[in-house]
C-alpha cells in the first residue's frame, strides 16, 4: 500500500499532496476573496465604486458595496448598479454613522477599498472593521493634495497643513502598518460619470464658436484618467499587497496629452477650429484644470513597476474625437445646444498678451 502511494506521488507530482490554500491567501490564487468597497455619495470620485465592483468580480472576488445612502438613487452610477455582476451585492448605509458602517463593512473582508473617507473620523470604523477581518486596506485618496507643480511623483511635496485625504493616509500607516496602501486620483472621465466638467468645458465651447481661454502657452502636461482605467490600477493590489504594503501610489493615466491637445481633440470632434486664448497663468476662472504655467499631472511609473499595472487602456484624445464615446454622449445629451455661460471664463484678461503668447494671446 505504502508503495503504490509512492509511484501516485511521482506520477502526480509532490504539488498535488500539497496544503489547499487557506483563506488568508492572496485572492490571485484564491477565489473565496472577499472585498468590500466603501463608496462615497458622488463626485469627482463617484463612478469609481461602479467600475471596480466591476474589476475585483473579473478577479473571482466576492464584492459589497457600501453605498452612502445620501447618494440619489436615479443619477449615475448609482441607477446602473443593476448591471453588476450577480457577484457583487450593494448595501444602502448612512455613512455618517460609524456603527452601521462597521457593521455593514463586516469582518470577513478580505481587502476592504475605502472611497468615501475625507477625514480620519471617516475611516474610523472601516478601519477598525479591517481589524477584525485582518483585511488589506486600499485607500482612495486624492492628488488634490500636491503642493508642487508639473509632472508629480509620489514624494513631491504635499500641502502643510495637511488635507483631510493626507491625515487619513497617516492614520492608516499608524493603524495599519504593512497593511495599507493609498491611491491618488486626478482627473477622471468616463461612461456613468456624475462629474462631466472636466471635458464637457472643451466642447461646450467648441460646439458654439466659442474661445477657449487656457492658462499660458496651453503646453502643460495633464493627466485625464477612464474610469476603467482607474479601477484597473486601483485593483491592480489584488495578488501584490505584500509589495503595496505601506506604499502610495498615484493613479492616473500613462498617457499624457497637454491642454491644447484637449482642445484641438474637441474642436476637430466637431468640426470646429480650436479658438484657444491665453489666460495669465495662475488666473481664477471656469478653466477646469489647474491654472498654473507648469501643470499638473501624476506620473504612474511607480504602480507600473511595484504592482505591475499594465497601463491605460483608453486614451482621452480617441474617446472625445469625432467617433470617441464621449463625443457621441454629448451630443446624444444635447449638450452641444442652447446658450453657455462663460462669465467665469475670463476673456476679458486675454486682450493685452500678445507679446507672451502670440496670437492666442489675443481675445478673438
């Protein structure tokens, strides 16, 4: 007997006699994984949850969204979460209190991503429910809170005194250590969005004739991230918390483009000429980006290298052309008609700069 047990083993291979991975084990392997998303009521932020609900199921995991119940049921994302996968269930909670946060949070999560918390009071009970559960917490944070300018790695300079996003970050490290890790987000487009400012300024004014009045020579680099592409990047922590333990990751696109292309990109979806001004740099207007001459955009080597994110999938400039999705929404929206506001926009600071600018430094 003992000798046929050992010609099986040869046969099959010392692999086949080894321990079954236990829950514990990284959810790559594993698809018992359980992930809980904590998702905020709107915003800048809001579509995020939908898309990585939709991430982690590809990944074989078990998700629960945590859905502020302060959110409007009809807007998007929210009127979509019927289309999730039959994986992923969605629980109505009222954020603000920590209780019913613990509890619906749970404490069988496995990784638990926070895309609610503003302040350390808010991660509070996520935090202390990560605890029970020994869950990986993956933070959604913000990249609004740079101090520096142009191209930003993850050690630039942040602002003093801190944001709200930057106290829970230190909160984590003290509560959490090894297990945590941070995402900052920058600009973000794409189907479901409640936010469409960031693109929509573009081709508002293209669609009318409109100028475009753009801080400095419009050459600055940007970084305008699909919310796929965001979610990819975000789960890119599934298999490889051991390397994002402790660590901070910015989340954005590797595909960078600059004003001007954003502007070109619109006019020419539309068949329009891209009327761009020069705005004193560091001017106060309706321009959605950051004013200054610099710009402000967020590298993403390091995600790249340490989790392996394989990078963007969509590229802004395709998706607002003339057969881009996100030029066909708005124009199906009808957002092309009717009249614009542009008192915010500045032109009247555009009349006295060409000698810097040239042309575009004139108000046409």
């Amino acid at each position: 007997m003992r000798a046929a047990a050992v010609v099986l083993a040869l046969a099959l291979g010392a692999e086949c006699f080894a321990p079954a991975p236990t829950a514990r084990s990284s959810t790559a392997l594993n698809a018992a994984g359980h992930a809980v998303i904590v998702q905020n009521k709107g915003g800048g932020h809001g579509e995020i949850g939908f898309h990585l609900a939709k991430n982690l199921a590809d990944k074989d995991l078990t998700v629960t969204i945590v859905q502020d119940s302060a959110a409007k049921k009809e807007a998007l994302p929210f009127s979509k979460y019927g289309e999730l996968p039959s994986s992923v269930n969605v629980e109505w909670v009222d954020t603000s209190d920590a209780s019913a946060v613990e509890t619906a949070v749970g404490d069988k999560a496995t990784h638990v991503f926070d895309n609610n918390s503003k302040k350390p009071g808010d991660a509070a009970p996520i935090i202390s429910a990560a605890k029970k559960s020994d869950a990986f917490y993956s933070f959604v944070s913000s990249a609004g809170m740079y101090a520096a300018k142009g191209m930003l790695k993850e050690e630039k300079k942040v602002k003093d005194p801190p944001t709200g996003q930057r106290e829970v970050e230190m909160t984590l490290e003290k509560e959490l250590p090894g297990r945590w890790t941070a995402f900052r987000p920058q600009y973000i487009y794409g189907p479901y969005t409640n936010k469409r400012d960031y693109l929509d300024w573009f081709l508002n004014r293209a669609a009318r004739d409109l100028p475009m009045p753009v801080p400095a020579d419009a050459q600055q680099p940007v970084s305008v991230t699909h919310c796929e592409d965001v979610a990819s990047l975000i789960g890119s922590v599934i298999g490889k918390e051991k390397e994002a333990g402790g660590e901070i990751f910015n989340c954005g696109t590797n595909k960078m483009c600059s004003y001007d292309d954003v502007c070109i990109a619109a006019a020419n979806a539309l068949g329009k000429e891209a009327l761009v001004t020069a705005l004193p740099p560091d001017t106060k207007s309706s321009f959605p980006f950051r004013p200054n001459a610099e710009g402000f955009a967020v590298r993403v080597r390091k995600v790249m290298s340490t989790l392996g994110w394989e990078g963007a999938k969509h590229n802004v400039l395709e998706d607002i052309s003339k057969d881009g999705f996100y030029t066909k929404d708005f124009l199906a929206l009808g957002l092309d008609k009717g009249d614009l506001d542009t008192s915010k926009d500045g032109l009247e600071l555009c009349q006295n700069l060409e000698q810097d600018y040239g042309t575009r430094g004139v108000h046409l």
